[in-house]
C-alpha cells in the first residue's frame, strides 16, 4: 500500500484537513500521542465521516482491513473471527 506523512491541522499546511478537502486521501490511519493530536483527531474524524472515507487509529487494525480486501478480492469467503483473534494468527 502506497502510503505518504500528512500534516495533522495544528502542525501546518498543507495538512489532512486540506488533502481530505481536496480528495486526495483515500484512507486515514491516525495515531494520537499528545493533546494537540487528540483535539486534530476529532475533527479529522468530523472531515472523513463527511467525505465517507475509511478511517483506522491504528496500524495494527489497517492490516487487519487490508488483509480482509485482499482476501476478499481473491474470491475466498471471510471466516468471522473478532479482530483480535485476527490479529494474533502468525503472519
């Protein structure tokens, strides 16, 4: 998965706010770590539920999306199974 470092809004511009506005973002994985992050993490929520695009704050739950897409498009059926176990099975 191509991936690229955005500015979140308080650390400058252009930042998600500007790229989700402009339709360059297609996916959102953002991790919170200080005050400013987690007062930028609402409003990038408020910014992908209006542009309806596909948000994780963790890298570890991406994967977990990313390897159901690619299993998905294979043409496999899906077992259900909590994130969790998911996430414990061996790579």
């Amino acid at each position: 998965v191509e991936a690229e470092f955005i500015y979140k809004i308080s650390e400058g511009r252009p930042n998600v706010e500007d790229r989700l506005k402009n339709g360059d973002i297609a996916l959102v994985i953002n991790t919170s770590d200080t005050k400013s992050s987690v007062d930028d993490g609402k409003k990038i929520r408020q910014n992908v539920l209006r542009f309806k695009i596909p948000y994780f704050t963790t890298i570890r739950a991406a994967l977990a999306a990313a390897k159901s897409l690619s299993t998905v498009q294979t043409g496999k059926a899906l077992e259900v199974k909590s994130l969790q176990e998911y996430l414990s099975e061996k790579q």
